[in-house]
C-alpha cells in the first residue's frame, strides 16, 4: 500500500502510485463521457454540480484552512455572475473582443476578479474581528450585495432580470448543456488543481496556521493581516468565477437567486464533506447538489431533509463524510489488526 | 416633529428588535452557542400562536400562555436532541447545526401551515392614534414598547436578582468550576435555552400584527436582532437593549429622511462602521485571548 518515498519528486508529486493514476484517469475519463451518456437535463443539473464545487472549494479555502467564517458567499457570487454578464454584453456590443474569438474565458475570469476585489474589502475587517462578528460582517455583505441589486435596475436589470449571452468562441456557440458541460467541468478541474496546490505550498501552510492560532501564527512570522485579506480574496474569486458560469448556466439573472439560505447552503456543503479538505469540499457539493435536484418533486420537504441530514452529519460525524471516508481507509489498511 | 415622529417609532420597533436579540445573546452568554434557529423557533411558536387563537379558539391570554410554554419546550427539546451531542463542535460547526434545525423548521411550517401569509388577530389596533406630546401614536407601538420593556425588566430580575440567574452566571464564567460546585449546568443550559426562546416568541408575537404571519415574518427581524446583539456586544444584556434601540431609530431615520430601499444596508454598514472601530461591540468585554 504505502511505498517508500526515495526522490524529491515522489514526495512533490500530487497523485502518488498506480492506483491513484488509475482512478484519476478513470474520473476524468467518466467525466468527459457523462454528457454523452446521461439525458440533457441531467447534465444541466451536472453543470450546476461543478459550479457548486467551485464554491465549495473556495469556501473551504476560507473555512476550512484558514478558520474565518463566511455567511456572506452568495455575494461573491452575485458579484462574479454579474461582473460576466456585464462585461460579456459590453463587449457584444462594442465588437472589439469578440474579434478575438469570444471572451467566455475572459469573463470567468473578470467574475472571479471582481468578486476577488470585494473579497478584499470585506477581508480588512477580518483582520480586527472574529466569530459571531465576523459572521454578522459577512452576513450584513452578502444581504446589502442583494438589497443593492433589487434596489439599482441599472446594474440588475430591475424587476425584469438580466438576459445573460450564450457564450461563443468566434462563429462556434457553446449553447447547448453539453458544451457548457464541457466549460463547467475545465474550470472545476483547473480551479481544483490550483486549490490542490495552493493548499500544499507556503500560501496554504500559513492559512492552516491561522486557523490553528492566529496568535501562534503571528509570532512565527506569518503575516496575518496579508494572508487572513488573501485568503478573502482567493475564496471570493473562487465564488465570482462560479458566479459567472452560473450566469451561462442559467442564462438569465435575477437579485432574488442570491439570498442568505444559499450562503447557508455552500456552508452545509463543506460542513457535511468535510471541513478543511479540498476532497471533501467536493464531495459534500456533489451530494448535496443531486440531492436538492433529486428532490425536486418533493420541493417542500427539501429544506427539512436537507436540514436534518446537515443536524445529522454534525452529530454524529463532525469531521463531515470524507472524515468518515479517511477513517475507513486507515481501517481498511491496518485490517485485520 | 417629523424627525421624533421617525425616533419614536424607532424606538418602538428598536425595543423589538432587542427583545429578539436578547434571546441571541442570553443563549451566548451562557452557552457560547450562536442560535441560527433563533428566528425560525420564534416564527414557529408565532404560528402555534395563530392556530391556538383561530382554529382551536382559545382566548387570547391563554394562547399567548400556552404559546410560551411551548415555545419554552421547544427551546430546551432541541438542546436535549441536537445540541448536547454536537456540544465540542466549532462555532462554525454550531452555526451550521442551528442554522440546519432552522431549516427543518421553516420547511415544517411551510408543510405544516402552508408559504401564504396570514392576520393574527390581534387585541391591539396599529390604526387606532393617540396623541402624546403633539405625536401620534398608535396603540400597537404603545402596547409593544410596553411590553418589551417589561420583558426585559423580568429578564433583568430573572438573571440578577434569583437563584437560578446566578447559576446561569457562574456556567458562563466557568461551566466546569460550576459543575464541581454543584450546579446542574445541563439543567441550567436546557432552562436558558427555554427562557431565549420564550423571549423569540414574545417578538414574534409583538411582530406578528406588522409582518404578518408566515414562514419568512422572522427573516428580518432575526437579522436585526441578532445585529443589535453584536453592535451591543454579545456577552451584554445592556448592550443589546442599547443596540437594538439604536439600530431601529437609525434605520427608521435613514428610512424617513433619504430612502426605505437601502434601509436595511445602512443599518448593516453602521455595524460594520462600528465594529471596526470597537472590534468587542459597545459594551462587550475585549477579547482576551491566550496562545
């Protein structure tokens, strides 16, 4: 099971052995045929798995390593869906980007800039306050990011919503699910392996010594006041990026679809995954993503289910499923001892 | 006279919204919980409340008693099921626990008694003024500032001045040292977790003739109270009274004067303002912390 680890690159190496290869290689493999196998409307329930995963992910970031509460994700992501779909119908209009093929790459990447930036601000308080006040800090943003939005048509497209462009790489549309399939499911792989990374560098050591003991981490030398605003800011480009393929996804927008029980249910996510573990953050967003699509036809009694599996996770396992998952691989391993 | 008009029924809806928050920040205080189910426990005992007064036909006294009372084993059922053994988890891991029974319970009413809004019948009138001073005023907002206050001078004389709000006292400073002294800190942790959400249906009754009766009415109201809980400082009684206040005459100023819109956000602003400045909220006590 485990080898010994003899050069410098076995040690670096982010997927380790032939097994872990294998099953690499047969995820990506299974994701790259799902669209073709599964009818079309679940693949539009796929595409809103992965951009949950990013949110996932990006919380967790914030959450999980470096230990600062966010109730207040849904406006990033209100941010980054609007920022795209702003910049998307700009340059429509103006011409001169789409000579360059289309700016969908572009405007993920401005929904995640600019989410980053507002990540920024609402980081400089993190750096005085923590717990229940930071809780009610982010709370009060991602309410005023909503209130804003209903309240400036200008910017929301007022009670009428905002009609959001397919996305085009020259003459070549990705309207279809299954093109956007294909967008969702890069960026989920790309973001993953840069959260992979990020988490195992110097970046993701000084967040997991923050949240260990901010004090602790000071003295050692960690900055705080850069890493608590960083760890902001890459959480909310995370949410902003998601935010944008969200606005493709849906192709329409409006304020109300991003209120606090969203926030709530991104936190659930990484909570009933499993807190502080890019796997896990990924897994709790799958699941319950398919679960509140697979109670659709029971609409009402989602928010019990999903509440009473969420009590249930945190009482019986704090350390979310892929805690459990880890318990049961070191079992399996030191078996039959 | 506008402007005091404006203060006036800021106090009036202010004294509410510090009724919810005093629910929040006893539960904190002695518990270090932070009840995301607040507002949904309240909104739950408000409909128990609407049931009792139109389909069981009780008179109004004894339904607001039997709601209370419910209310009471609501609070102290769900510390018994669902926070005693979650009791190690993480602020965050409380937050989210809460916040899922929030769930459970605004997806049970919605089952229960259905998404639409409905009239509590309500001894007082919001339409019938009096005139103080040269304001008017009517007798909903009298009748519930008068309560408020008079809820807040009970919980006053319940944590000063008894047996039990001393306990409740000690297991916040130190429920280990109380636990070898004798205290019955579970006791103590299920009756507080009662007495806050006793104090969440008396605002989701006094709110209920305004907003209405649904299973939203106490989004907003338990925002701000909890708001004013962390203007206040969360470890202070005090400081939730005076944070509450400020926070609904603010709102209700902003509100007449510029815009109702953005009334909410400027609230939300001024206590980020705020705890910039006084990271520990008006009247808490600072953060004092060892590695």
């Amino acid at each position: 099971m485990t080898q010994l680890i003899q050069r410098y690159e076995e040690e670096m190496a982010l997927v380790r052995g032939g097994a872990a290869w294998t099953g690499l290689v047969l995820l990506l493999g299974a994701l790259a045929a799902l669209p073709w196998l599964l009818p079309g409307y679940y693949v539009y329930i796929l595409n809103f798995v992965g951009i949950n995963v990013i949110v996932a992910i990006g919380l967790n970031l914030l959450v999980g390593y470096t230990g600062q509460i966010s109730l207040g994700h849904v406006g990033f992501v209100a941010i980054g869906a609007y920022a795209a779909t702003h910049f998307i119908r700009a340059t429509e209009a103006s011409g001169v980007v789409a000579a360059l093929g289309g700016p969908f790459w572009m405007a993920v990447f401005i929904g995640g800039a600019a989410a980053a930036v507002f990540g920024v601000l609402v980081g400089l308080p993190a750096i005085r306050l923590e717990g229940p006040y930071l809780t009610i800090v982010t709370l009060g943003f991602g309410l005023a990011v909503q209130q804003i939005l209903i309240n400036w048509p200008a910017v929301s497209g007022g009670r009428i919503g905002m009609f959001v462009p397919q996305p085009a790489l020259g003459s070549f549309v990705l309207g279809s699910d299954r093109s956007l399939y294909y967008l969702v499911w890069t960026v989920v792989i790309g973001m993953s392996l840069v959260a992979f990374n990020l988490t195992r560098s110097h970046v993701g050591r000084a967040f997991i010594a923050i949240r260990d003991s901010d004090i602790a981490a000071e003295v050692t030398g960690v900055n705080l006041k850069y890493y608590k605003t960083l760890a902001f800011a890459v959480s909310a480009f995370y949410a902003g990026a998601a935010g944008a393929l969200l606005a493709y996804v849906m192709q329409y927008l409006e304020p109300t679809m991003f209120n606090l029980y969203e926030s709530i249910y991104y936190l659930a996510m990484v909570v009933v995954g499993g807190l502080g573990t890019i796997p896990g953050a990924m897994f709790g967003a799958v699941l319950l993503t398919l679960l509140q699509y697979g109670l659709s036809h029971a609409q009402e009694y989602l928010p019990v289910i999903y509440g009473g599996i969420v009590i249930l996770v945190m009482a019986l396992e704090p350390m979310g499923l892929y805690g459990r998952w880890l318990k049961i691989k070191l079992w399996m391993k030191t078996w039959p001892m | 006279m506008f402007f005091w008009q404006l203060v006036l029924s800021g106090l009036s809806i202010g004294s509410l919204y510090a009724v919810v928050g005093l629910g929040i920040v006893l539960l904190y205080r002695t518990s270090r919980v932070l009840n995301f189910a607040h507002g949904d426990l309240a909104m739950v005992t408000t409909m128990i409340a609407y049931s009792l007064l139109t389909s069981a036909g009780v008179v109004f006294a004894g339904s607001v008693a039997l709601t209370l009372l419910a209310a009471f084993a609501l609070g102290s059922l769900f510390y018994f099921i669902v926070i005693r053994p979650v009791k190690e988890a993480t602020l965050l891991g409380q937050i989210i626990t809460t916040a899922g029974f929030a769930l459970v319970l605004g997806g049970a009413a919605v089952v229960i008694w259905g998404a639409g809004t409905k009239a509590l019948p309500f001894p007082l009138s919001r339409f019938r003024f009096y005139d103080v001073f040269g304001l008017r005023i009517d007798q909903l907002t009298i009748g519930s500032f008068i309560v408020s206050v008079i809820t807040m001078l009970l919980l006053y004389l319940l944590v000063q001045k008894t047996k039990f709000g001393l306990a409740m006292r000690a297991v916040s400073q130190n429920d280990a040292a109380a636990r070898v002294l004798g205290i019955p800190v579970r006791r103590v942790y299920a009756v507080t977790w009662g007495v806050s959400a006793v104090l969440g249906a008396i605002g989701g009754l006094l709110l209920a003739p305004v907003t209405f009766v649904s299973p939203t009415m106490m989004f907003d109201p338990f925002l701000k109270g909890f708001a004013a809980a962390v203007l206040g400082g969360l470890d202070s009684l005090p400081g939730v009274i005076i944070g509450g206040v400020i926070l609904g005459v603010v709102e209700n100023v902003f509100g007449g004067y510029v815009s109702t819109a953005f009334k909410s956000t400027v609230a939300f602003v001024m206590i980020i303002a705020v705890l910039l400045v006084r990271p520990e909220g008006l009247l808490g006590r600072k953060f004092q912390r060892r590695v």
